[in-house]
C-alpha cells in the first residue's frame, strides 16, 4: 500500500506542477513522459540491478578513504578536537565528534578534488556523456543539457559556468531549467560531507547520494518543462565550446581549489551558526504563544503541519508525515544541512527505514531561500542582461526544484 502511495503521489506532484505552470496548454505531455521515463529507467538501473549496486560499493569505499584522509589531515591540525586520539575518557557517546573540526573539513579537500579532476580533463567528457544523454532523450538544448550534467557533480553557479557564452541567449523556459536543475541537486563538495553524516543510520549512503544527484537531472528537467513550458525556438543547439581549464597546473589546481574550498566552508559554518541561532529566537517568541496540543509551537511544529502532506504524498506513513515535514521545512526554510543533521539526531524509532530513505532523497537540493540569493547574485553577474527573467524566476524555482527532489523522493517510495 505504502508504494501504490508513492505511486500516486508521482502523479499528484505532476499535477501540482502543472496546476503552477505559467502557460498549461503549451506543456509538451510527450515531453514530460519521456523525463518521467528517463528518471524510473535511471532509478531501476541504480537501485534494482545488482551489478549496479555493486558499482556504488565502489562510491562507498571512495567515499569512506577521502573521510579517512580528511581525518588524517584535522587530526594532525587540531589534535582530539580534530577527530584524534583522545587525552581522556568519553562520558558520553559522541561528545568527542566536533562538527566544525572533523567534518565540515570534507568540503576542502573535495573542493580540491573537484578542481583537480576538472583540470586533468576527468570530469569534462563525464559530464559531456550525460549531457550528449539528456540531449538524445528528453530533446533539450545543448547548453541546457550540459548545464543540467554539470550539476551532478557541480553546484547551482559552478554548474552555469559551463554555458556562460550561452546564457544571454537562452530562452526563458531554458534558463528556468538551469535554474531548477541547481535547485534540484547538491554539489559534490557537501555530497561527501552528508554521506559521512548519515552514514551510521543509512546503510550506503554515500551510494544513494550519487544515485540521488543521477537522477536529480531528469527529475529537474521534468518539472521544469511543466512549470514553465518551452513557447520559443531554442538557439544552442549542438557542439559546445569546452570551458577554460581552471588551473594552469596540477600545484595551481590545488591552490585553487583549496581557497574556494576555504571560502565556501567559512560561508556554510557562518550559516549554520546563524540559522540556528535564528530558529531558537523564532521558537523562543512563539513559545510566548499560547500551548496547542499540550505542547509549545514551534517553527518546526508548523513547518511539519504545511509539509506533511506533500511527505506523505512521497510514500511515508501519516504517522510519521509531521516529523518528516519538519524535515523538508527545515530544508527549505534554512537549508538541507541543517535538515540532514536533524535527520540524524532522530530517534531510531522515529522514521522507519524507507522513510529515511525517501527522505534522504527529497532533502537532496539546494532549493531554499539562502541558495536562492546565492543563484541570483552568480548567473545576474555571468549575464547581466537577464537580470529581470533571473529574478523573476527566482522564487519559482525553490518549488520546481522542491517539486524535483520530493518526484525523486515518491519514486524510491515506489521501488523500496
């Protein structure tokens, strides 16, 4: 029952987004199908087949070394607090893990990864497959296919980089899609961190996050199209010019890659502290309201009651629909990584198995208020010119891409 759930919960998303659509009657149905198509093939392959989840083992012990090397280098800087030997005895478990000193540190040694594996031509011919697999199955432009690759290994203003000649000349449902496809997924610089802190209560993880980021693509491009349907001729089609490499050497790379990384961790770590702080506020002037329910509001509280439908919508028992709401709330309102660490502080009695699982994948994006000022200010400076179509679309694109993660969410209901 809970997967005929999910499975009507795919079509009910649909619908919502075609209840938001700007123009109804020019959504290409032939088109969507065959994104929907593309996401439960893809989904299949990933989850179902087992030479498939065998290949994610591999991502697993990846994943597993770069947090054993990130530890070897915090523990050498800041000692015990760095996630080495302990001068004294744990009275409680887990009052030794340190966030901000053992792994929040993931995302600089990624963000060097990252720009090192750009550099030696690694990543490039990856991401050109996928777009070459976009572009032959759901028909969308060059540039949109290969900013909608990008974005499974790369972040919602890194990802546009590698169409920048191209944006001014986009149409306005193809720079939607852009947009929603960075909404839509994580860059590989947190994708590591989150594996590593959800790793101890979802088996493989790091292997659903890529499958996560995979399948992130189509679900983008699906609810785009709907929400914003193409009314114009497309103008990049075909070949693209292959982008600047990012470094003029393998030390510069490294460099390189370890100041952006540097910035973007001082940026998450302000956030966080800052978020939080601001939710206690919130919830310390609601709690001058009076108790409903024998219990004080709270932001969480509300944000749990608006989202629970749309969890449940996913495949998640009612039940447990608040507690997940709370979840996707919090992901929305403040961003996934306060959401993801929330979803580890749960009880193990709180969401079963599956539903963890779904909700892993319907937290998987950047699709919230903070990351949209991020995107707005990245592609207003690459093109200046469509400054008024970026802004416009801005809020639209949290829900396509909420819309995105959530359709990713009800399909692994279907098959879990």
């Amino acid at each position: 029952m809970l997967q005929l759930q999910s499975a009507f919960g795919i079509l009910a998303l649909i619908m919502i987004a075609f209840a938001l659509s700007e123009r109804r009657g020019a959504v290409s149905w032939t088109q969507v199908a065959a994104g929907l198509a593309v996401t439960l093939v893809t989904a299949v392959v990933l989850l179902k087949i087992p030479y498939a989840a065998k290949a994610f083992a591999v991502v697993n012990d990846a994943v597993g070394a770069v947090a054993d090397a990130t530890r070897a280098g915090t523990s050498f800087v800041f000692g015990h607090i760095g996630g080495g030997p302990l001068p004294y005895d744990v009275k409680s478990p887990g009052a030794d893990f340190v966030l901000a000193f053992q792994a929040l540190p993931l995302v600089l040694v990624m963000s060097v990864l990252t720009t090192l594996l750009f550099y030696w031509g690694i990543l490039p011919p990856i991401v050109r497959g996928f777009s070459w697999v976009l572009e032959r199955t759901l028909k969308v432009g060059g540039a949109v296919g290969l900013s909608a690759a990008a974005n499974i290994f790369l972040g919602m203003v890194e990802a546009p980089l590698f169409i920048k000649p191209y944006l001014a000349k986009l149409t306005r449902s193809e720079l939607f899609l852009v947009m929603t496809g960075g909404m839509a997924g994580i860059a590989g610089t947190v994708l590591v961190l989150y594996s590593v802190m959800l790793a101890p209560h979802i088996p493989d993880a790091s292997a659903h996050f890529v499958i996560a980021s995979v399948i992130g693509a189509p679900a983008a491009i699906v609810v785009a199209l709907i929400m914003v349907p193409e009314t114009s001729e497309t103008k990049t089609e075909g070949d693209l010019v292959t982008p600047p490499p990012p470094a003029s050497s393998t030390m510069d790379a490294i460099v390189q890659g370890t100041t952006s990384g540097l910035q973007l961790l001082l940026n998450i770590v302000a956030m966080l502290l800052v978020l939080v702080a601001l939710v206690h506020l919130v919830n310390a002037a609601l709690g001058l309201l009076p108790a409903i329910g024998g219990a004080p509001i709270s932001l969480q509280r509300i944000l749990g009651t608006l989202m629970a439908p749309i969890c449940w919508l996913m495949g998640i028992p009612w039940e447990k629909a608040v507690t997940a709401g709370s979840l996707m709330g919090t992901k929305t309102i403040l961003n996934e990584l306060i959401a993801y660490l929330d979803l580890a502080k749960l009880p193990p009695d709180t969401l079963d198995a599956r539903s963890r699982l779904i909700m892993l994948y319907a937290m998987c994006g950047f699709a919230n208020f903070g990351s949209l000022g991020i995107m707005i200010g990245g592609l207003t400076t690459m093109a200046p010119e469509r400054r008024e179509d970026i802004i416009s679309l801005g809020m639209k694109s949290i829900v396509s891409g909420t819309l995105a993660t959530c359709l990713m969410g009800a399909i692994v209901g279907v098959l879990t």
